[in-house]
C-alpha cells in the first residue's frame, strides 16, 4: 500500500468523523445547555467507548479470520454503497434541490423538546433525558463513522491509523465545540460530505476490483485516479443539475439571517 | 426475549436503512458491479473500463430519479431530532 492511499485513506476517515460528530454536537449541546452538562458529556462519553470497543471487537477479527479477497469484494461494495448515498445526496444539496442540513434548526428544535419534556432534570444525580439524548446522538452518527472505520482500516490492514484518524476529527469537533460552546452550524458539511463521498466511492470501486482479482493499471495509484474521475463526475453533474432547473425544489425552511439558503450558500 | 427481539429489529432496521434507505437503485447497481467485477475478473481490460463507467452512470442516474420523485420533506431538521426517550434521533445523514 503505497503513502498516497494511506493519505486519502486518512483524508476520508477523517471528513466522515468531521461531518457526524459535528452533528452529533447538536444533540450533544442542545442536551447540556437544556438538561445539564455533567448527564449530556457522560452520555457523549459512554457512546464514544461503546463505539471504540465496536471497531476493536469488528475489526480485529475481521483482518484476521475473513480471506483478504472476499473482506475487501465486501468491504469494497459497503463503501460503495455509503460512498454513492452521500455523493448523491450532496449532489442533490449543491444542486438546490434537496434542503442543506441545517444544525441551527435541529439544535432549536431539539433545545425545544427537551426542555419542554415532562421529566424534570434532577438536581442531583444523573438526568437520564439528557445522558440517553448525547448517548443516541453520539452513537448513532458514530456507527457510520465506525463502519467506515472497520472497512478502511480493515481492507488495508490500517485499522490502527484508521480509528486514530476519526479520534483526532471527534476530538477536533469536541474542542472547537466546547471552545464557542455551542453546536458547529458554519462547518461546510455538504463540502465536506462531498469529499468523503468521493474518497469512499474511489476506495470502494478499487476494493470491489481487487478483491474479485482485477488488476487496476498503476496498482493503488488506481485510487487517486478514481478520485479525479468521481470528482469530475460530480461537479459535471450538479452543474447539469442547476441548468436543468429546480423540478423539485423543496419548500424552504424558516428563513433566519445567516441561514443558509438550501443548496446555495454553503460557506 | 422482548429486548432481544426489539435489539434484532432494530439491528435489522439500521442495516436495510444503511444499505437499501430511500435508494435501492444504489443497492442494486453496487451488486451489480460486484457481479460483473467477479465476471470479469480475468478480462483485465474490459473491468477496467466497465466498473468505473457502471459506477459513474448509476450515480448520475440515481441523481436524476432525486430530481424527479418530486419535493422531499420541507427541512430535515423537523424529522431529525428524535423524542428524547424513545426512537432515536433520526441521525441518518
């Protein structure tokens, strides 16, 4: 495995975990600052370690029991199919015709429900609203980044870098985040779920030949090349898109200054 | 046995949602690369043309049937974030 797939194997896992801890922050903070912080960071941290012990407990069996060829033809077509999803999606987002995700209305709407919950927070003790809220929030974005995790890291043999690549981006997230104590609304998500999309697509289309015994001219210099041709693909298709017109274009949220517009603005 | 049942719904919900979702033409073109890959295999020439393009063509095409199935929820954030006791919170993107 020569150092450019290892850089854009970095480069993916670390956008992924970017972009769901970033949401995960929203839950995270809307919980702390309606509930309590000390229920909402126990609930953040517990979900990181079950996280962590699922990559362990996944990954290292699978790199040492599973024939390398049928891991990566797997692991290559699990990627494809998260890869092609996002990609899709930020097309459909960069093009106007699906709504950007928009932190500040599920921070707000979030805040809303949980202080308007029944379940008073406890002045002692743990709240369980808010440790369940941060545990589900970190959790459930955390699988996806876990998966791509187990299947970069395991197809390669780079689990170690792998998991240490999404620890650094969750650490990021969470430092900036307590840093201006509030949920991270202005990192551009669809650019950065681009570029994942395309790394995952790139990774998964080369993992699938491999894995099946197709020999890709350049070897993993296949990758960076798919990287170009998926990049193209998607910058070619958004501009059709636009010129194509708004068919369907969703009806806009709620507009507040310094929102975005769906599909346009993205910083 | 209930928890166990509700834990395989749910591990069986987040799978289907993950791989098949509100894009099944995706999933099915990925198995479809996967089959011709594996049909290819000793036509080195032909899979590398051919996966790529497969890949490329149903992504545009999968772009092009999002244009078309007509407007999508308002805003994501209203079915985003679930009940805090239950459900979960919709953290599906």
């Amino acid at each position: 495995m020569n150092p450019t797939s290892t850089v854009v194997l970095v480069l993916a896992v670390f956008g992924a975990s970017t972009v769901e801890m970033v949401e995960a922050l929203t839950l995270v903070v809307a919980a702390g600052v309606t509930r309590g912080w000390r229920s909402a960071l126990e609930g953040a941290a517990a979900a990181v370690v079950v996280l962590g012990v699922l990559v362990v407990a996944v990954g290292a069996p699978l790199i040492h029991y599973v024939p390398i060829d049928t891991l990566r033809v797997v692991v290559g077509a699990l990627l494809l199919v998260l890869g092609l999803a996002w990609l899709r999606k930020a097309i459909l987002r960069a093009s106007g015709l699906k709504a950007l995700h928009d932190e500040d209305a599920i921070f707000a709407a979030t805040s809303a429900e949980l202080a308007g919950d029944p379940a008073a927070a406890p002045a002692r003790g743990r709240d369980s609203v808010a440790f369940a809220v941060a545990f589900k929030g970190v959790f459930l974005e955390g699988t996806e980044v876990v998966l791509i995790v187990v299947s970069l890291g395991a197809s390669q043999h780079r689990l170690g870098i792998a998991a240490a690549a999404a620890g650094a981006a969750a650490l990021m997230v969470a430092v900036v985040g307590a840093v201006v104590a509030r949920q991270l609304s202005r990192v551009p998500e669809n650019s950065i779920k681009t570029v994942v999309g395309v790394m995952l697509c790139s990774f998964g289309l080369f993992w699938v030949g491999e894995g099946a015994g197709v020999h890709w001219p350049g070897s993993d210099l296949a990758i960076p090349a798919f990287v170009g041709l998926f990049a193209v693909v998607t910058a070619a298709t958004v501009v059709w898109l636009r010129a194509a017109g708004p068919s369907s274009v969703p009806a806009p949220g709620p507009a507040r200054p310094g929102t975005p517009t769906p599909g346009r603005a993205v910083p | 046995m209930r928890t166990v049942r509700r834990g395989a719904r749910a591990f069986g919900a987040f799978w289907w949602d993950f791989l098949i979702g509100d894009t099944p033409e995706l999933f099915v073109a990925v198995l479809a690369v996967v089959a011709v890959a594996l049909l290819l295999r000793h036509h080195h020439l032909a899979a590398v043309i051919v996966l790529p393009v497969m890949t490329v063509v149903s992504l545009v095409a999968s772009s092009l049937r999002g244009r078309r199935s007509g407007p999508r929820a308002p805003a994501e954030p209203a079915a985003d974030p679930g009940p805090p006791s239950a459900g979960g919170t919709g953290a599906s993107d």
